[in-house]
C-alpha cells in the first residue's frame, strides 16, 4: 500500500459511533467516497476488476455523490455535483483501500 490511513470513530449527534478513514491530502476525497460507498462496495469492485484484467479499457460508475472513471492505471474520483472538486489515485490503489475499508467496517 502506498498511502498512509488510519481508522478513527466519529460520534454522531444521535450518539452511534462511525467510521471513517484518514488519507493523505492528496487524495482525501477518496475518504468521502469510501465513506458514501454504503454497500455498492461490489459494484464499484466489479468496475475496477473489469478494467484491471483488460475486459474493459475504461469503465465508469456513478455512486449518490462521487463518480469513477477507471481507466487501468489510473481512476479519477469526482464530486457528481461540484464539476471543480476530484483526484487522481492509481487503479491498483483504489482497489486496495476499497477492500482494505470493507473488511475494517466488516469487523
């Protein structure tokens, strides 16, 4: 893994307690994404598998706030409403913290 990340709680104004991941800077939209992800952890996979196996040379999926255009070495993550807000983070990478994310809140 290349990038740093570290778990954390958040308490709620309800009183439950969430998850949530901390990454660097150059990629902490990321976090919101993996935050938002709420169980379409397979579909976004299944997107990034198609294309890391060369099934696909480009996929897109859409989640309720963040996009993915997964290309093989690189995904761009944006904010669906803010055509200014993105980050570039490799393929490879995504797919890492996304697994590493679902097995942390399977816990």
């Amino acid at each position: 893994m290349k990038y740093k990340y570290e778990f954390s709680f958040i308490e709620l104004a309800n009183g439950n307690k969430c998850l949530v991941i901390s990454l660097p800077k150059e990629i902490e939209l990321v976090e919101a994404f993996l935050f938002q992800m709420c169980k379409n952890e397979k579909w976004f996979i299944n997107g990034i598998m198609n294309v890391l196996s060369g099934s696909n040379q480009y996929e897109e999926r859409d989640g309720e706030f963040y996009g993915l255009e997964i290309r093989k070495e690189f995904t761009r993550i944006h904010d669906v409403f803010d055509q200014g807000e993105e980050c570039n983070i490799e393929t490879s990478e995504l797919k890492e913290l996304i697994d590493i994310w679902v097995e942390e809140n399977n816990k």
